[in-house]
C-alpha cells in the first residue's frame, strides 16, 4: 500500500459502520417520533371529533324535547337534565341559530308529517329520501352528509330529526388538516435536529475507531520489519547450520504472523468502505484457478481432496487484490477445518450480470445444520469441545468486511455435515 494511499485511508470519510449507526440512530429517532405524533394527533382529533358529536347531540337533544319544533318551546332556564351544560343565552339564541328538519313516519313506515319551516334548502322530496334511508338503517343516530340525524320513538310511530352541522364538519376538517400540517412542520423540525444530533453523538465513535484502525495499521506496518529479520536470520541459521525443528517452527510462526498481519491490514482497508479500494474489472475464473493451481500443493501435503468447478469467463468489478485474499482465505479455511481424507469443494459461477459467486465447502462434523452468521464475527471461536474449530478468528471476519467493502454480501450455512461458505459480488 502506497504513503498515499495509506494517507488516504486513514484522513478519509467515516467508516461504513459509523455511517450505519448514525442512519440507524436518526431512522430510529424518527421513527418512534412519528409513531408518538401520530398518536398525538390521533388523541387530538378524536377528542375534537368527540366533542363535536357531543355539542351537535345537545341541540338535538333540545329539538327532542321541544317534540320537534323549538319555535313553540319556552325557555325557562338552563337546559336541564336533557341539557346540561347549554346557558341560557345559547338556549334563548338557538331557535334562531339552528336549522334542522323533522320526518314523521307511520309504524308502517309511510310519511305522515314533515316540518321543513327551519330549513331552506331542502325540499319535501329530498327530505323524504333522506328520511327513508335514516330509517332503514340500524343505527339510531348518525351523520348523513352535512346532517346529524336522530331516531326518535314516538307513540304514533318515529320521528326523525336533521340537524344541519355543515360549519360544524367544517371546523373540524380544518383543524384537522391544521394538525396534520403541524404535525409534519414538527417532523421535519425534528429531523433537522436529529441529524447533526446523530453526528455528534457518533463522533466519540467515529474517533475511537478511526484510532484502531490507525493502530492497526501503523502496528501491522510496524510488525512487517522484525518479522522480515526474523525470518532472514532463521534462512541463515539454516544455511550455516542446516534445517532443524527449531528453524521450521520458527518459520511456521513468522509465517502465522504474517499471515495475521496481512489480514489486518485488509480489515482496516475493508473498513473504509468502496471509497478506499482500487475497483477494476476482475476475470473471477481466471483468479480463482490461479489460486486452485497454489492451493493444490495444500492439498496433496494435507490429503484433502480439492475438487473444482470453475465456470470460464466470470467477471466482476472489485478490488482484485482483495477479492484474491478473500478467496485465499476461505480457501485455508476449508482445508485447516475439515477432516483429513475429506473433500474440499471450490466452486465459481456468474451471479447476475457483472456479479460472481464463489463457494466453498468442507465436511464440519460436530456443526450444527443451519446458517451461521456468527462465524464471520471478530475473534469469534467456536465452543472447544467442537470439531470445528478456528485460528486467530479473524480471517472470517476479514471476508465478510471486504466483501461488504464490495457492496456484495457472504453467508454460512451447514447442511447434511457440511458447511459452505458463498460470497457474492
């Protein structure tokens, strides 16, 4: 990795996964304020439209008691037990202020009176009509248009009262529509705020991690020197004295440290996203049979069987450095945690056009069947008393972190004792 490109990575834009948490933080947010807005303003409306019901059933309990015609009811006092909470003035003001219509109909159900003197634009035919379609409804009271009607038992049959509640359905329409407008002005209000909010509560975050990955990437680079002695010192140890169990543990180990600080520098890499990878056109078949051809050595020293099925001409656009180590790992991850004897199954076909996918699989006695998703956690380790069992327990995750740098996704999933690794980008 160039000076630059290091520069690059460690001063650029905040990682994927600190971007997904200020998007999950500011959804979050305004999900749960949206849900109690809309209960607020569902509250609110709801007591408006009660009350409203409540003031219109008041004169038309009035009407009911007037039997129908309030010109000929003599207000006395307050409204009494019929109604309770209208004052005199209101009652001495409304046969003047309100404008019903009253239908009276036989047992049988013919017309037999209609009182239309309080009312100007309805005539007898459409007075009728509603008249009709009030009784042959079940309710016995309800909205018909811009009328509150009532059905009100008689001796000689049902009468029927409509009142007309046009201003009254208006004003709540508009105060509705007013709280709705409120209600979305507040939102947007909120979500102006939440997001500068969301930034700032991430940025201890987004700080922290911007250090580990620094970290890792100035110990990895840091580490490469003593590694590089080490192993020039065991080469000249072997020549002066000859191989020996110490020098081919020696280079086991400077291997293995080799091997884990690549994958750190990957992961830091990974992290940053699509923005700090190098993306080109990749012939998938073709890397994936180059390191089929490096693997089979692995394979014939371990007696694992690798058997291939590489489809020719699979492309797709990715970091081809990465996409190769990716491989690489999943590669010697098949062949370290299956049975010795077993095979190991290296497969590659295009997904969609411009994507591939790459599977591999091993025998995994002891996994249990189904996907398995936490295998490509950070220093995750199955439980010892397993057969499967893994290294560092970071390569997993070093996979999963490139591939979703790809904008591609990976998943594990055991099945008949066999676990199968797929990766798609």
């Amino acid at each position: 990795m160039s000076a630059g490109r290091l520069a690059a990575l460690l001063r650029g834009r905040p990682a994927s996964d600190v971007r997904r948490m200020r998007r999950d933080i500011t959804l979050v947010a305004m999900l749960a304020t949206t849900v109690v807005l809309a209960l607020v303003l569902l509250g609110v409306n709801l007591m408006s439209w009660h009350n409203m019901c409540r003031n219109v059933d008041l004169v038309l309990n009035l009407i009911e008691v007037a039997g129908g015609d309030l010109r000929g009811y003599t207000i006395m006092g307050s409204g009494g037990d019929e109604v309770p909470d209208i004052t005199v003035e209101a009652l001495q003001e409304m046969p003047y202020d309100a404008r019903y219509f009253t239908v009276t109909f036989s047992p049988e159900g013919e017309q037999l009176d209609s009182d239309l003197s309080s009312i100007a634009s309805v005539d007898d035919a459409s007075a009728h009509a509603m008249a009709s379609a009030a009784l042959k409804s079940d309710v016995p009271s309800g909205i018909m248009g811009s009328y509150r009607f009532r059905r009100v038992p008689m001796a000689d049959g049902t009468m029927i009262i409509f009142l007309y509640i046009q201003d009254d359905l208006k004003y709540f329409y508009d105060f509705l529509q007013a709280s709705v407008i409120m209600g979305l002005l507040g939102l947007a209000a909120f979500a102006a705020v939440i997001v500068p909010f969301a930034r700032s509560a991430t940025k201890p975050f987004e700080e922290a991690r911007a250090s580990q990955r620094r970290f890792v990437t100035d110990a990895s680079h840091e580490l490469r020197t003593p590694i590089s002695i080490i192993r020039s010192a065991t080469d000249v140890i072997e020549i002066e004295s000859g191989e020996s169990d110490w020098t081919r543990s020696i280079q086991h180990q400077v291997q293995r440290l080799e091997e884990l600080t690549n994958k750190l520098l990957t992961l830091a890499k990974a992290d940053e996203g699509a923005g700090a990878l190098s993306l080109e056109d990749v012939d998938v078949s073709a890397l994936s049979l180059s390191l089929a051809e490096e693997f089979e050595s692995v394979s014939l020293a371990s007696g694992r069987p690798l058997v291939c099925d590489i489809a020719p001409d699979v492309r797709c656009r990715a970091d081809a450095g990465m996409l190769a180590q990716v491989v690489s790992i999943l590669l010697d991850n098949a062949f370290k945690h299956s049975p010795e004897g077993s095979e190991v199954r290296f497969a590659v076909c295009a997904a969609g056009q411009g994507r591939a996918r790459v599977l591999l699989s091993n025998e995994a006695p002891g996994m249990a069947p189904g996907s398995h998703p936490e295998l490509f956690r950070r220093f995750f380790r199955l439980d010892g008393s397993r057969a499967y069992q893994g290294g560092h327990g970071i390569g997993l995750a070093v996979v999963k972190a490139a591939v979703d740098a790809l904008g591609g996704k990976v998943w594990a999933c055991c099945d008949d004792g066999r676990i199968t690794f797929g990766l798609e980008a």
